[in-house]
C-alpha cells in the first residue's frame, strides 16, 4: 500500500488538482490510500467539521472515490506546516500532495510559508500541484 497525505483546504480547483495528481499514480485504485487532512485554527471547528466537509475536502474525496481510491480522513488543530509533517510521521506517509497557489510573477519565485515550509522539512516526497482552471 501506498499511503498518501493530502492535506486539503477550502479551495475546489486546489482539491481538484490533487485528487487528479494521485489518480495518475501506477494501480492507484489498486494501491493508493488518502488520508486527506485539514488543519483547524480552533478546537471547535475541529470537533464539529470533517475534512470532506470543507470544499477542497469534498472535491478531492469525490474524485479519488470515483476512481476506487481508498480515502479516510483526519483533523488537526495548529500551525499548518508542523501538523501537515506530524500527521505524515504519524500515518508513516510515502508521499505529501500538497495544493499549490497562484501566485504573482514575483511571489511566483517563493512557494507559500506553509508549502515552504513543508518541501523543506519533510523527510518524504511532496508534490506541490497547480490548480485546475475551468
């Protein structure tokens, strides 16, 4: 099995893009594993929100479903980018697929603190996608 965590946030096109980057993997239907994650700013939303609730969450989930992928979910409160690693150290993930933005041509030349962050730190592959435009 190949576990892959997707953190996720309120963005349809972001989720879109991931969800089609782990669909083009080798047999993903036949070995990928999701957990898509979402980091809460607060306790309380953690409590009363699911990731799949979130717009990017249902996006992503609908689409690695329709193509057999296996998804589970997980919710964390924190610093993005510290939690986005703990939960990969956790689920001993093989990959991150993170959702990139767009960005300036200026601020083109940095990823975002958290993607940043998470590329640096991470002792994994990570995938930063685009987003998909309609």
């Amino acid at each position: 099995m190949y576990r892959v965590l997707m953190p996720i946030d309120g963005s349809e096109s972001r989720g879109q893009a991931q969800a089609e980057a782990v669909t083009a993997f080798p047999d993903a239907a036949e070995s990928v594993h999701v957990t898509l994650l979402y980091v809460f700013d607060d306790e309380d939303e953690k409590e009363t929100t699911a990731p799949e609730e979130i717009d990017g969450g249902r996006v992503a989930a609908t689409r690695l479903r329709d193509a057999g992928i296996t998804v589970e979910q997980s919710s964390r409160v924190g610093d993005p980018a510290i939690e986005i690693l703990a939960a990969a150290d956790e689920i001993d993930a093989d990959q991150i697929v993170l959702g990139g933005r767009k960005r300036s041509p200026v601020g083109a030349i940095l990823f975002g603190s958290v993607s940043q962050s998470v590329i640096t730190d991470a002792d994994r592959p990570v995938t930063v996608t685009g987003e998909v435009t309609r």
